[in-house]
C-alpha cells in the first residue's frame, strides 16, 4: 500500500498553478479553433517548469522561455540542412546537460530548454517544409511565435501574482535571476556531456538518413538517458520502455470509449503537459503522459501505428544513449586503469594540469558505472 500511495502522490501547489496556466488557453485554443496556442503553451509551461523544478525568478523565466524561442527558430530553420539540425540538436543538447556542472536543480532547466526546443522544431518546422519557397516557410515557423511569447508572457504574470500574496522578501526576490536558495550541488559531469554528445549527434545522424517518422522522440530520448544520475541509465531506459508500453495501449483503447471531438483532443494534449506537474512518481508520471498523448493522437483522426512509433523510437534513442553511456564508462575505467599503472610505475602524484579534468570526470563517471555493475 505504502509503494501505491507514493505511486500516487500528487503535488497540489504545482498542479494547481499549473491548470490556472492551461485554462486560459485551452479556452483561446476552442473559441478560435487555432490548434497552435496548445503548441505554444508547452513554450510557457516550461518555463513555469523552470520555476518549479530550478527556482528560477521572474527575469530568469523569461529568459528560459527566449532561450526556447531561439532554440526553435535555430532547430526549425536548420531543418532544411541534415547536417546542420545534427550540429545543433547536439550542441543545445550538451550545453543543457552541461548546466548540470553548475547545479543539480539545473538539470531540469537544461532539459526542458532541450526537449521544448526540438518537438516544436520537428512538429511544426517540418510541415512548414512543404508549403512551398524558403520565404514562405520562414513565415510558417514565425507565424506561432507571438503565441509563444504570449504563453511566456502569462507564465510569468502569473508566477508574479503568486509572489504578491508572499511577504515583501519574496516580491524582491522576483526581480533576480533565480531564488536566493542555491542550485544544489555542482558536479562534474563532462563524461555525461561526452555520451550525450555522442548518443544525440548519432541519433539525430539516423533520424535524418532513414527520414524517421516523430524521430524527435528518438533524439530526446537518447539524450534524457544521458541526464540521469551517473550509473542509472539502465533504470531508467526501463522505465521509459515499460511507461511507453503500458501507457499507448492503455491510451488507445480509451480512445474507443471517448468522443472524437476537438476538445476532447485539446483536453487530453493540455493532460500529457500537467502531468509534468502532478505527480511526483515518475514511473506513473511517465505512462500517463504516454497515455494521455496517444489518446490525443487517436482522437485527432491519426492511425494507431503513429502512436506505436512513439515505442520505437523510445526506445531506440534510449539504446543509443545507454549504449555511449556504457562506452564512455569503459574507456574511462580503461584511462583510468592505465594512470594507476603509470603511477605505480614512477611513484609520482597525478598531475594538477587542468587538461587532465576531462580524465578524471570520465574516470568517476566510469567508477559509477562500475558501482551500479556490482
């Protein structure tokens, strides 16, 4: 009982402050039947998300949601170029999890910069591909930016709001980067960096060479592995297959028992986002937004092959990431075998040199690694 009531556990606050930020414009969204503002409102509830999760400020939201704007743009314009989306996918992607160097709450900024970045590249960069010369696709990718911006905008007023009930403290506060609380430990994480380098550049190469339907799922997913803790990408590559897996089916046979309507559609996108907020257990978080998106693809008229490609690609971008993890792990372990010999040999202290700090966060990557074997 004690595991299915963790399973369970909801976080009121965050759910809360989040369904006041998804009302507003899944009524926009269903007055005006304009389907880009539930596109847009995943710019804003990442940023909201920033605020929860890496206790970003007013101006620190906004400049997590412009960081997102231009990862889109950068990402959407690149498209037309395989070898320039494989650049940029793998640079955003490493300066993301890098930010993990500075501060473990900083993970979820990174990624949520990342992940953001890419799906609204993928989703609506590609079919501005075919609406005929550059100059009309540039303003196929311009075109939703203003909502953006617009849901950035709401986000804030509405995370400033909250601080207006708050004591007078906290309404100074607002107008820093980021909370006075720190955030959390630094770690040295260039081995992290390495795989995620590796797994996202050979993902996004792959993606782009078989023209992989919803290959953004793949890519994220390859570097999401990479951001877990060192030595629990295995975990979490299992979670991510089994929540894939429990939550489609699950999400289209629902979609027998609901009305194929647009807002039943609308409901259940706007659904996947809260779930980023709701739950606390990850696992159940997971399957849910699995569920959930699977149902909104079903209900929106698209075959249930679509959504089982959501598995695979999990999954292939999972194997990917886990398998550089594992590779990064071994060639530290065998670096960090061979220093010990030569030390043994000369009796002499490792070196300080900083062009040896590479070495040494592969080599405790690769002992974590080793730990998480035994």
């Amino acid at each position: 009982m004690e595991r299915v009531r963790r399973a369970l556990a909801i976080d009121p606050g965050a759910f809360l402050r989040a369904v006041i930020f998804v009302a507003p414009i899944l009524v926009l969204s269903l007055s005006s039947g304009c389907e880009s503002w539930l596109q847009a409102a995943l710019v804003g509830l990442s940023a909201l998300l920033g605020r929860e999760r890496s206790g970003l400020a007013l101006p620190g939201m906004v400049l997590h949601g412009l960081a997102i704007l231009a990862g889109y743009l950068l990402l959407s314009f690149a498209l037309w170029q395989p070898v320039v989306f494989v650049a940029s996918c793998t640079v955003i992607a490493a300066a993301a999890i890098r930010l993990d160097a500075l501060g473990r709450k900083l993970r979820a900024l990174g990624t949520f910069t990342f992940i953001p970045s890419l799906y609204l590249a993928c989703e609506i960069g590609n079919g501005c591909r075919g609406v005929g010369g550059l100059s009309s696709a540039a303003e196929c990718i311009l075109a939703p930016v203003p909502q953006m911006a617009a849901t950035v905008a709401l986000a804030v007023l509405l995370a400033g709001l909250g601080c207006a009930y708050q004591r007078r403290g906290a309404v100074r506060s607002s107008f820093v980067l980021a909370r006075p609380a720190n955030f959390g430990a630094r770690t040295q994480n260039g081995a992290a960096v390495l795989a995620a380098t590796v797994s996202v550049a050979i993902t996004a190469a792959f993606v782009e060479w078989r023209g992989l339907p919803s290959g953004q799922w793949a890519i994220w997913s390859a570097a999401s592995i990479v951001t877990a803790e060192a030595g629990a990408a295995h975990r979490k590559l299992g979670l991510r297959v089994l929540g894939a897996s429990v939550g489609v089916p699950t999400g289209l046979a629902l979609a027998c028992a609901v009305p194929h309507a647009a807002w039943a559609s609308d409901i259940a996108i706007l659904g996947s986002a809260l779930t980023l907020f709701a739950f606390k257990d990850y696992l159940t978080a997971l399957t849910l937004r699995y569920g959930l998106t699977a149902l909104a693809v079903a209900l929106s008229g698209q075959t249930a092959a679509l959504a089982a490609e959501r598995i695979v690609n999990v999954s292939l971008g999972g194997a990917i990431g886990l398998a550089c993890v594992a590779s990064v792990g071994w060639i530290g372990e065998a670096l960090r075998g061979a220093g010990d010999q030569a030390e043994d040999g000369l009796g002499t202290q490792p070196s300080s040199d900083s062009s040896l700090v590479g070495t040494a966060d592969v080599a405790a990557f690769a002992q974590s690694c080793a730990v998480k074997k035994k």
